[in-house]
C-alpha cells in the first residue's frame, strides 16, 4: 500500500466533498 501524505489525502477528501456536493445540488 503507497504511503499517502496528510495534504494529499486532505486534498481528496476536499475533492470527492465537492463533487458530491455538486451532484447532490444538481439532483436535488
């Protein structure tokens, strides 16, 4: 298993909010 740094890991979390975000506005 790769090791994952704090800010990458911070920025995913981030990114997957904001798409799920963006889908949850757009269905609803």
């Amino acid at each position: 298993m790769p090791h994952m740094n704090i800010n990458t890991a911070i920025f995913l979390e981030i990114f997957a909010g904001c798409i799920f975000m963006h889908f949850f506005m757009k269905m609803k």
